[in-house]
C-alpha cells in the first residue's frame, strides 16, 4: 500500500538558536523539495492561505514543499525588532541544512513571495544546493518600497543619513504600515541601505522565474523588466487579474498553475559544484 501524503510540523533551529516552525507537505518517494518564504508583515507568515496553497498543489504535484515562519514571526521564535533580509537569509540557510541532512533531496528549489524573496536571492546567489528560484510579486528595489518610504518620512531623512548619524537611536520606530506597528532595527536599516538585489540576481546562475499578477499596485513591472535585462535566466510571467497577495481563490489557483508549469528543477545538465 502507498503511503499518504502528510503535513508534518518541524522545528528547525536557526544560528541564533530561536526556534523556526515550519510544516513540510511530504509526497512518498519523492527527492525534491520546494521551500516556501513568505512576505514582509507581521501578520504573514507559514499559515497564510496562499503559502499553504502553494505547499499542496506541489504535494499534489509529486514534490515536497516545506512552508516556514521568519525568526520573529509567529509561530516561530525570537523578535521581530531583531528582522532584517541578513536574518531571513540566515534562517532560510539553517532551513536547508536541516533537510539536506534529515531529508537528502536531490534537488532544493525555492518559491519566495514579495519581501522574502530578497532572503531567497540572497540565499540563492551563494548556495548551491538550490536548483531553481520562483518568485512571486518580488520586492527587487527595496529602496523603493512604503518601508523605506515610512522610515524616510517618520525620522525626515534619507536611510543614508539615518545610518550615517551617530545621534540616532534604534529600533526606529513605533511606525504604523498598514495599521500594524513595527519597529526597524538598524541592521534592517542597513539591509535596506546595502542590500543590491538586482546586482545579485544578475550574478545567480540558476533559472529563476518571475510570477506577478497583472494588478499588482505594490511591485512595478520595470524592476521584474530590469531583472530579465540583467540576467538570461531570469524569465517573466504576468498573470491576469491577479493583485500582489493573490486574495482569492481563483488567483491563488492561477499562481500555483504557473509555479508547477515553470518548476524544473533539472533544468541545468551539470549544475555548479
């Protein structure tokens, strides 16, 4: 008898020993996993509609897929004043060590939507174990999003100037987006400041696949333009009628079509060493 697939709850721990939970739809006999990062917002995290949709149709698919929550937001450990796309890379490393050596797949993709994707890029430019990178609604200018524009506005300077003066004090903050308070430590300052995600995209030698919805208010066409300028193996999906969070049904049904259309991780005959 084949077994069922299941849902199984880990929990992973990340370099700064905070406990990330995470749920892993498990396909029997498959050797390929999908990690899914979610966005930026306190309240997105693993248990969202679109990441657990995302998870089952790959389950559906043949393939494991493991959705996980960032250090700082429920359920997983630590502080979110302590976030930054350094510490969501860092998380998304220990994420993969864990399955490389409990799981072994052969190949590791990663799906990452809006703000996580900058951890996925990041992760994906220096790891690899990572055949192939899906991006959903990616933030590639973070200079440009209502985070840097809210801390701009809240202490009436440039992030630069910010950084650069020694009479500032940090986490910046209490800051309303979206009518939910956060604080900004400085290395989440910093990350926005230092952090070239289009220069690193342009460096990763693995295909990566864009997937926007065609109102999307929040993520411009030209930086997902600007990514397939820089980098052959970027290639760009639009989809219809679709907004940035895929709220409904129909959209999100819409996304995890494209996603299994574009998973191929075997893409590369002889991938880096």
């Amino acid at each position: 008898m084949i077994p069922a697939c299941k849902v199984l709850r880990k929990r992973i721990r990340n370099a700064d020993g905070e406990i990330l939970r995470g749920d892993l739809h498990t396909t029997p006999g498959s050797t390929e996993l999908v990690v899914v990062c979610h966005g930026f917002g306190k309240t997105w995290n693993k248990n969202r509609p679109l990441f657990r949709s995302i998870c089952a149709a790959f389950q559906a698919g043949g393939v494991n897929a493991f959705r996980f929550s960032f250090s700082g937001l429920s359920p997983s450990g630590g502080d979110a004043e302590n976030s930054s796309y350094s510490k969501q890379k860092s998380d998304l490393a220990a994420v993969i060590a864990y399955f490389a050596l409990k799981l072994k797949p052969q190949t590791v993709s990663v799906v990452a939507h809006s703000f996580g994707s900058v951890a996925a890029i990041l992760q994906s430019a220096s790891d690899k174990r990572i055949r192939q990178l899906l991006l959903v609604a990616p933030r590639l200018e973070p200079r440009k999003s209502i985070i840097t524009k809210t801390i701009e506005e809240h202490r009436g300077k440039k992030l630069d100037q910010i950084i650069e003066s020694g009479a500032e004090s940090f986490p910046v903050g209490p800051i309303v987006i979206g009518g939910i308070e956060y604080r900004f430590s400085r290395k989440y300052v910093e990350d926005l400041v230092q952090t070239d995600v289009l220069a690193t995209m342009a460096k990763i030698e693995i295909p990566i696949t864009i997937i926007r919805g065609s109102n999307d208010k929040r993520i411009s066409e030209e930086e997902m333009l600007d990514a397939v300028k820089r980098n052959p193996l970027v290639s760009y999906v639009r989809l219809a009628d679709a907004g940035h969070s895929f709220g409904s049904q129909a959209q999100r049904r819409s996304l995890c079509d494209a996603l299994l259309r574009a998973y191929n991780p075997h893409t590369l005959e002889n991938p880096p060493p």
